[in-house]
C-alpha cells in the first residue's frame, strides 16, 4: 500500500463517484486502510455524501473521525448550509457545543451560518439562544455576525429586534444597510426601507445594485411612476447596471405601472438577455392582459439560444388561457414536454388551469389523473376548472375526493365550493361548506367570508348575508359591494346609500364595481334624484370617464324614461363598445321604442360592431315583419356558432307575434328538453294562440320527462285552464300547485283566484283570497273584478273600500276591475264617482279600459247621450272594440240616431268587418228605416262582405 499516494488521489476519487453504492464501497476501502482519519478526507466524504442527499452519512463521519478541528467543523457546517441542511447543521453545532469528547467552539465563520439555519428552521427561543452564545463567546460585535443576526431577526418578522441589532453596530458597511433595506421590504415596512435608504446615502455610502434590488419593487406602492424614473437614473448614476439582475427587476416595476413601454425599451437595449429577462417581460405583458404580446415575445425567446423554465411556461399559459384559442395553449404544451419540465407540478397546473378555461375539460382531467402526486397546486385549478365549466356536482365531488387523499383545502378551495354552490343556486350544500369554514378555522379569511355573503345574497338569503357582514371584523370594498348589490336586489334603494355613506365613513375607497352596483340599482322615476347625485360623484372621481361606468348610467337614465340624457350621454363617448349600444337598444326596448332599436342596430352595424346575442334579443321583438325576422335568425345561425337558448326563446316569440306557431314548434325542438323556460316559452305560444289544450299537453310532456315545473309553468298552466272555462280542470291545476308548494306564491294564487271566478266558483275565489298570507294590489283588483263578472257589484265595492282600509293604494288596474264591476251591476253613480276620483285623488289618468267601462256601463242602463259624449271627448282615437260596445247598446235600446252615427264610424275603421254593417242594418230595420238598411246591406254586396255563418257549440261529456 502507500498510503501517502492514496491520500492524494482520494480526494479526486470521491468527488467523481457516480453513484452511491460506489461512494460507499471507496468509504469501506478508506476506513480499511485509516485514511479516514485524515481530515482532508473526511470533509471530502462528508461533502460526497451530501452531494448525494445523504445528510445522516456525512454526519456519522463527522462523528466518527479523530480529534476534528475547528476549521473543518467550519467547513462541514458551511457545505450543509449550501445544500440546505439547516436542521442537520444545527444538530452538528449542537453536539459540538455539548460533546465531552470534541467541544470545538464557534468563532467568527462558525456563527453567520448557525444563525442562518436557526432563521430557517428554528422558532424564537432557539434564536435568542445563538444570540446569547454570540454574545457570551466575544462575537456580538463583530460585524459579519451583527449582519447575519440582523438577517435572520428579519426573516422571522421581527424588525424591532433587527433594528436594534443594526443600531448597536458600531461600524456599519453596505451590506448591513442593505441587509436593513431588504429586511423592511420583505416585510412590507415600504416606508421604512425607503427611509433606511435616504439615511444610508446621508452616511456617505454609495448603493450598489444589491440596494436597488431591495428598494425599487417598493417603487409602486409608494409613489407615483416618476419615483421609479428617479430610482431608475440613479442607478445608472450609481453604475448599478453592471448587475444584470438589476434589469428584470426594472421590467417588472415598469410592468406594474402599466408603463410596458418603458419596460419594452429596457428589454430591447438588452444585447444579450438571460432567462430572467425573457421571464420578466412575459410575464410584465400576462399581468397586464397583453396576452398576443406576451406570446410574441416567447416565439422571439424560442428563436433565440434561451431555454425556458418552470417560471417562463407558467407565465406564457395564463395568457394561452385568455386567448379565444386553445392552439397556442397546445405548442406551449408541446414545448414543455419537448424540454423535460411539462411535468412540473406548477406546469402541470397551470396547463389544467389552460384546457380547463378552453372547455376542453376532459384533456385537463386527463393530465390530472396522469400526475402521480397530486398537490393542493394541482387540486385547485382542476376544482376551478370544474367551477368555470358550471360542472357544480364535480366541483363539490372533486373537493371531496381531495380530503379522501389527505390533501387539505386552502382559502381558494374554499372559494371554489362556496361559489359553485352559488352559481348552482344551492343554499343547502351552501350552508354545509359555510359550517366547514366554520370548523376549520376559515371564518377569519376575508376572501371566504366575501364568498360566504355572495352565496346568500344570490340565494336570497339577504337577511343571513345581512348578518354575516355585521360578525365580520374586517370588511374590504369587495365585502361592501356585495352588501350594496343585495340591498339594490331588493330594492332598498335607501338602505343602499346609507350602507354607501357607511363604506365612506369607514374609510373604506370604492371602485368601479361599487359605482356600477349602485347606478343598475336605480330602476324607477322615483330613485332620478339619487341617480343624479351618483352620477355627479363619478363626474367629480373621473368615474365617469370609465366605459363600464358610462354603459351603466345610459342603462339608469333609460330606466328613468329620460331617453334625452341617455342619447345625450351615448353621443359624448368617443368610444363604445357592443355593451354601450346595447344598454341604449334595451333602454328603447323597455319603453316600446321598436323603430329606435331599428335605427340604432343599423347605425351599430355601419360603425363596424359586430352585434351579440343580446343585440338580437333586442333587436327580435322589434322586427316589423316575418320576413324581417327570418333575416335576423338567419344572421344569428350564420355568426354564432352556437344559438343560446335565450335566443332561440325570443326567436320562438317573434314567430308567434306574427301568428306562425308551427316555425315556433319547430325552434323548441331544437332546444334542450331539459330547459324548464323553454317549455314555459312553448306553453305561452300556445296560450296566446288560443290553443289552451295544446299548452295543457305539453305540461303532461314536461311530467313525463319528469322536468320539475318552476312558478312561470305554474302561471301558464292556470292561464291556459281559465281560457277552457273547465272547473274539473281549475280543481286540478289548484291540486297540481298546491302538492308543489306554489300555493304560498301570490302570482299564482291570483291566477287560481281569476281561474276560479271564470269557472263561476266565486266562493273558492274567495277563499284563497282569504287564505293569501301576502296579498299584492293585483289580488285585490282579480277580486273585485270576480264579483264583477258575477254581478255582485255591492260585494266588489265593499271589498275595493277593505283594500283602502287596508292602506293599499288603488292604481289603473284596480280602477278597471271596480268600473267593470259596476258597468255589470248597473252601478251608474258610483261609476261616475270612481272615474272622477282617479283623476282627483289619486292622480291616476284614465285609459281606453277606464274608458270602455264607462261607455259599457252608460250603454247597459241606456245612458247613451253620455256614452256618445265620452267618446267625442276622448283624448284618443276610439277602438273598435269601444265603439262596438256603443253600437250594440243603442241596438238594444232602439237608439237609431246615436247608433247610425256610431256605425258610420265603425264601418270606416273597419270596412271588411260585416259585424259592423249587420247591427248598424239592424238598428235601421228596428227603426223601420227600410231605405237605410237596404242601403247597409247594398254597400256589403258591393264591398264583398259576407256575413259568416252561425253556429251553435255544446260540450258533451
């Protein structure tokens, strides 16, 4: 053997072992031959073993070797720093301090690594105790030291005690200010790192591009964009730049600014660019949603000599995933696998994340049953992707199979469950995830309890969210918008501007979505004032120069019927998106201002928008004709590649408008037969119609496929009941509404009430009357007007005083139902009673039906100078229907002058109507005005009116 030849070699050897098993076997031969015992060789062992993960190995060599000194004791404990054994470093100094065989010590290079460790992996106490060894062994003012314990209090999040460390240093250099100036930064003391910087140049020290680092992310959050513009030159003053870190970090902060101008032309004077660079720019363009961009500057990265990383194809794919194509998604895809690092965990969710928001669901499950270990990264994205897909059932499946396997939810999970419950309108399973926040300590995580308000804001479980906003500690603006959007969804438009004034006071700054929230919850004239008053606040914020806020106050100004000020309004934009000329389109809509939809879609068309779905909803029921609404399906099946059922509804309803019920049938068939509203559209088409059997048979359909009917299939069913006049039917249908627990609804008892009184069963009218916990100004006037039809005008009057008493407030319809009443009852004085005090004291304006009681009502008692007298007066042209109503009246009282002026009239609005011409003959005949009735019955002949043929109808059962 020579041992001294070996000795030489044996460092050599061990650091290329190739494997463990070898590095093992050279370890055998060393202790063999007592080589071992050289302290060369033994630090060589130990770093061979480390490099192998092995951090128990390299310890027991330690361990074992003869009469260690303290520099290798230095030396093992510096390599177990560099490869991130802290724990096992500290267990080394440990044994040392306290072995009776080898108590070493510390010095000067022993301490900045223990104390690094202890800020890694060790709690408080552990931290004062090095602190004192440092004290007690002479080090505490040496300033390597001073730096590290300055180091690792601020890592903890302990910066009073760092700062103390700092201020007992006698002579400070660069890197303990820089150690300072970081320690403030990453613990979010912008301020006071700013200020460490101000007194560190006051010191005479000149910063380095280590100081810029730590200062100039701190740029956005303090200051203005010129403070990073100064930041920026004095680097460059400074000769900072000669560290190439130093430039991505100016990326990102001109990034963060939106300023990508800036952060382009650093890039570009960039002669060479590392990865860091390329990342930093990908990513500057993804945060600010420049996606085309970001992918640009990948394609220049991937013609260049850089590799991409981990970090470079997270970044890429979240704007792959906001783009209209998945394509791009799949080359990134590509690449990943291409370069070994597709299946990354943060790869891999962030390509989950990709497919997931392209609807390609089943490609993204895919990689995530694929990837052996699933992290909490990889379960959020996939349960998010379910979310985003409106695949409730699988989010909440998906969330439970995660615990199954160990894995914890986090905050994100949480929000996941809690909206896919609210998105799928499910209070139950809503309430579950809340109590399981609850349980595991989620209560006090602001996003959760954001989430948990929504929830029952859209369940309308306003009171609940209510209550939950007032347990919550902190609130931030997203809080408070929900609780504003929930007092606009109930109309509590007072409430609303209180909760505002509150946010205010608190100190809390709203945004865009408060304004928005607020202004779309000012539905009626009445709110004009507040309206106004918001719109003022945005004025005086610069709100208003906001599109999203400007779409918002065309919609409330349209709302308010001022159609002025929304033009108004529309016209001072100097851009509009498809969303602006929609607000105003619907705004006409709303008000029946079909021609104006009309123009504005064409003006839309001929400045280049390319109309929506909501366009052409629209833009439907405005069509003039069935050929104009043919041409508005056929542009939405040549544009849209999918027609959404909405759309296929309005179209169902155009059809029917012009009386085409086959072409009506034809689009339900091709809709969903899972979706409730279009049955719903179907069974009014066929109601409106007048094919009453037909909608019946179509709820049997919707029974069969066992669909569950809502409170609109309920109202048709009951409507198409009232127009058989069936009582054995209306029995029924109160049956069928009753078992589904509709009864509690008042639209629908007051359609059981009308449906009852129809079928001559006044008395049940009245006893669901009676039994409506809620009554609404509507149940009060189908009463009255059952009482009417029935005849018993003292019962509906009496009942019209009861709603007054009651502190209801009559309005047009009621009016209709207690006129009808007594044109039925013969009730003349009361009539002209009730139509004067509409207008004295009430306010309300009488209408064409106000009108056509009276003159019904003159007519049946023989009143007909005053009938004939409403009618010259009317502020509108008579209808047809009025005026026939007269001339059947004068036809019955014998009244030939009144009738012969009634019937010209009539005749003229309705020349091929042969009604017409036969009672006006019959009232000449009646007279004994033969000349006149041959006359009559010459003009039919000539006109080619026929009269139709009459027949007799009896029900057999």
């Amino acid at each position: 053997m020579f041992p001294d030849s070996f000795a030489l070699l044996n460092p050599l050897r061990l650091s290329r072992c190739g494997s463990l098993d070898s590095l093992r076997k050279l370890h055998v031969l060393l202790v063999v031959t007592g080589l071992i015992h050289n302290h060369s060789v033994v630090f060589q062992t130990i770093k061979s073993y480390l490099r192998f993960d092995q951090p128990l190995l390299a310890l027991s060599v330690f361990e074992t070797a003869e009469n260690p000194t303290l520099y290798v004791q230095n030396l093992v404990i510096r390599c177990l720093s560099h490869h991130g054994f802290y724990s096992d470093l500290l267990r080394l100094y440990s044994r040392s301090q306290h072995s009776s065989r080898h108590r070493l010590g510390s010095d000067e290079f022993t301490f900045p690594f223990v104390i690094k460790a202890c800020s890694a992996v060790s709690g408080f106490r552990a931290e004062k105790e090095v602190h004192c060894v440092v004290l007690k062994s002479g080090y505490g003012g040496h300033l390597v030291v001073q730096t590290a314990l300055l180091h690792m209090y601020a890592k903890t999040g302990r910066m009073e005690l760092s700062r103390k460390v700092f201020d007992d240093m006698s002579g400070r250099d660069l890197i303990s200010w820089n150690a300072l100036i970081s320690g403030y930064s990453s613990n979010g003391l912008d301020r006071e790192a700013f200020e460490a910087f101000r007194q560190m140049q006051a010191d005479g020290l000149k910063p380095n591009s280590s100081t810029f680092l730590g200062v100039i992310p701190l740029c956005r959050s303090l200051g203005p964009p010129m403070a990073g513009d100064l930041m920026h030159g004095l680097a460059l003053k400074c000769g900072a730049f000669s560290d190439k870190a130093l430039v991505p970090t100016l990326i990102s902060m001109y990034a963060g600014w939106e300023d990508l101008t800036a952060a382009r032309l650093l890039f570009d004077l960039l002669p060479s660019k590392d990865l860091v660079v390329w990342n930093a720019m990908i990513s500057g363009y993804s945060q600010n949603g420049k996606w085309d961009e970001a992918i640009e500057v990948f394609q220049l990265m991937h013609h260049s000599d850089a590799r991409p990383d981990i970090v470079t194809l997270v970044s890429i794919l979240s704007s792959c995933s906001n783009l209209c194509t998945i394509d791009c998604g799949k080359c990134i895809h590509a690449i990943g696998i291409k370069h070994g690092i597709s299946d990354q965990s943060s790869v891999v969710a962030a390509l989950v994340s990709m497919y997931a928001k392209h609807g390609e669901i089943d490609s993204a499950e895919d990689l995530f049953h694929t990837t052996p270990e699933k992290s909490l990264l990889l379960w959020n994205p996939m349960i998010s992707g379910y979310l985003s897909n409106g695949l409730w059932d699988m989010v909440l499946g998906a969330f439970h199979n995660m615990q199954l396997e160990g894995v914890l939810p986090d905050d994100i999970s949480m929000i996941n469950v809690i909206s896919g419950c609210t998105m799928a309108k499910d209070l139950c399973r809503g309430k579950s995830a809340h109590a399981y926040s609850i349980r595991k300590g989620f209560i006090s995580n602001i996003r959760v309890m954001n989430a948990l308000l929504s929830l029952y804001c859209d369940c309308n479980q306003f009171s609940t969210s209510l209550e939950l906003f007032h347990r919550m500690r902190v609130r931030s603006v997203i809080s408070w918008n929900t609780l504003i959007s929930g007092w606009g969804k109930i109309g509590d438009i007072q409430s609303l501007v209180a909760s505002f004034r509150s946010m205010c006071q608190e100190g809390v700054t709203f945004d865009m979505v408060t304004v928005i929230s607020i202004l779309s919850s000012f539905c009626s004239v009445e709110d004009a004032a507040s309206g106004m008053s918001f719109h003022a606040l945005t004025i005086k914020n610069g709100c208003n120069l906001d599109l999203s806020v400007a779409n918002a106050l065309i919609s409330m100004y349209m709302n308010f019927g001022d159609t002025e000020a929304s033009n108004l309004l529309f016209n001072g934009l100097s851009s509009r998106s498809i969303i602006t000329w929609n607000a105003l389109m619907t705004g006409y809509r709303n008000t029946n201002l079909f021609a104006e939809v009309m123009i504005l879609f064409n003006q839309l068309r001929m400045d280049g928008q390319k109309p929506n779905s909501v366009t052409l909803l629209n833009v439907l029921p405005a069509c003039e004709s069935l050929l104009h609404g043919k041409s508005i399906q056929a542009y939405a099946v040549r544009n849209f590649s999918v027609l959404e059922s909405s759309l296929l509804t309005a179209t169902m309803m155009m059809y029917a408008r012009f009386e085409n019920v086959r072409y009506s049938h034809l689009l339900f068939e091709m809709i969903d037969k899972k979706n409730v509203v279009a049955w719903n559209t179907m069974m009014s088409i066929y109601i409106q119609a007048n094919h009453a059997e037909a909608a019946i048979h179509s709820f049997r359909k919707m029974l069969w496929m066992e669909l569950k009917p809502d409170h609109v299939t309920m109202l048709n069913l009951a409507s198409a009941s009232s127009h058989l006049c069936c009582l054995n039917m209306t029995q029924c249908v109160t049956g069928s509404a009753i078992r589904r627990g509709f009864e509690s609804h008042t639209s629908i008892s007051n359609c059981l009430m009308y449906m009852f009184a129809r079928c001559g069963s006044i008395q049940t009218a009245r006893k669901v009357f009676d039994g409506l916990e809620e009554k609404d100004s509507i149940s009060w006037s189908v009463m009255i007007n059952g009482y009417g039809i029935h005849g018993d005008g003292k019962a509906a009057l009496l009942l019209f005083s009861m709603m007054k008493e009651a502190g209801w407030q009559p309005d047009d319809i009621t009016f209709v139902s207690v006129l009808s009443a007594c044109s039925h009852a013969g009730l003349v004085e009361q009539g002209r009673t009730f139509l004067k005090s509409m207008t004295e004291d009430h306010g309300i304006t009488p209408r064409m039906e106000h009108y056509a009681c009276m003159v019904d009502l003159f007519g049946r008692t023989g009143h007909l100078d005053e009938a004939y007298d409403i009618i010259k007066c009317l502020p509108f042209k008579a209808s047809a229907s009025l005026l026939e109503s007269l001339l059947g009246a004068c036809q019955s009282h014998g009244n030939a002058k009144i009738g012969e002026a009634i019937g010209k009239l009539l005749i003229e609005y309705r020349p091929s109507n042969a009604s017409s011409y036969v009672m006006l003959s019959n009232i000449y005949a009646a007279a004994g005005q033969w000349t006149d009735y041959g006359r009559v019955r010459c003009d039919m002949e000539v006109r080619g009116v026929k009269k139709d043929a009459g027949i007799s109808l009896v029900q057999v059962k």
